[in-house]
C-alpha cells in the first residue's frame, strides 16, 4: 500500500492532521504518540473551528520537518498550499466540507491523500 492510501486508511481512527502524520511515522523524528499528540488540535479545521484543513497542516509540518531547512520555506509552503487548493478545491474546511454551500468539494479521506501525494512530489519521493 502508498503512502497516500494507508493516510487514508488512517483517517477512519483519527483526524486528518494526524493521518497525515502518521502516514510518515517511518520517517519522521517523533514516535506515534508525539505525532499524534502534535495533530490532536487540527481535526475539522483547527479545533473544530472549520479553519484551514487539518490535512494541509499535517502536510506542511511533514514538509518542514523532512526538508530539514532552517529557513527559505515559505515558497515551499507556498506551493503545496497551492497545489492542495487545487486538487481539493479550497483550503479551509468549512468550504470543503460545504458547511455555507451545501456541496462538498472533497471527502476527507481524499484530502489526505491529496496531501501526502503533493508532499511526497514536493520531497520527491
């Protein structure tokens, strides 16, 4: 199984931050429990506040924490940011959940797919 299927395969046990970071666990410098305490906070958008997508922060740490840069990411963060709009059609989770609209522009699952398939190009993985 990629990456992108077990992170949504993850998403049925936990918020999309922490499917996203655990789909790395492998590679990253903190056990199961650090990552998920550190993406317990992002589910439905920060807090359940509808802000940006939990999945797009989860990748965006994984993005700082694998490119090892001191500095210089904001164009970086820029571009996955802009990729992920793209794929999933808006950022924040109220628009993609629909909450104004009715329509929902992405399932959750697919958001941390298209997170961690974005992240892995950017890493080129």
């Amino acid at each position: 199984m990629n990456r992108a299927d077990y992170g949504a395969e993850l998403k049925r046990s936990c918020n999309c931050c922490q499917a996203v970071l655990l789909a790395y666990e492998d590679v990253l410098p903190l056990d199961k429990d650090a990552l998920l305490a550190l993406g317990s906070t992002f589910g439905s958008g920060m807090g359940g506040m509808m802000g940006t997508c939990g999945a797009l922060v989860g990748a965006q740490m994984v993005l700082g924490m694998k490119a090892n840069q001191k500095g210089g990411m904001n164009r970086y963060s820029r571009q996955l940011f802009g990729g992920f709009e793209e794929k999933c059609g808006a950022s924040r989770c109220i628009d993609i959940k629909g909450v104004m609209t009715g329509r929902v522009l992405c399932s959750c699952e697919d958001c941390v797919k298209n997170a961690i398939e974005l992240t892995e190009e950017m890493l080129g993985e």
